[in-house]
C-alpha cells in the first residue's frame, strides 16, 4: 500500500489537515428541513472537540485555544431543553414522566 504525504496548510499539491478541520467545522453551519437547531449544535460541539484534540495532536496550540474557545460559546448556547434533555438522560434529574409532571 502506497503511503500518502501530507502537505502543510496552504501548500501546492495537497489540502493541509487545518484546513480539513475548518471544512469540518462549517459543514454543520446551517438547519435542513427535519434537523433540529439543538442536534446541530451538538454535532458542532463534537466536531469542535475532535478539532481541537486534533490542533493539540499537531503541535497548533494557539489554533486548539482557539477551537476550545468557540466549542465553550457553543456549549454556553444550549438551549435550556437541551439541558434540560442532558440532566434527565445522566440521571441529574428525575423525567417529567417519572414525576408527573
């Protein structure tokens, strides 16, 4: 099996792995029709940790600082039913079932 080469960002020949990151990062941008607002936040928190772990592994730090920054934004967005969802499945709080609510 022929071994690849990676070429660093921005350089002829190659897409660098930063910029697969960021592709990554905005493929998550934008709601569809039957997607909901708070799935794809998530899914944009986990890409964000992904990249930041990623950042770390190929010695950007200031990038990972950066990605941790806007992943912490992403997760103080949570919208309170998100939370709300979060609690109940970790067992933090009872279910509204549970409590006839």
């Amino acid at each position: 099996m022929a071994e690849t080469k990676k070429n660093p960002p921005g350089q002829a020949g190659g897409v660098g792995e930063m910029e697969c990151l960021g592709r990554a990062l905005t493929n998550h941008g934008s709601t569809s029709a039957g997607v909901n607002e708070d799935e794809v936040r998530e899914l944009r928190i986990a890409d964000l940790g992904v990249a930041v772990e990623a950042a770390y592994a190929l010695g950007h730090r200031d990038e990972a600082r950066r990605l941790a920054a806007l992943m912490r934004r992403e997760v103080a967005m949570r919208s309170p039913a998100q939370v709300r969802r979060m609690e109940m499945y970790r067992g933090l709080i009872a279910s509204q079932a549970a409590t006839g609510a």
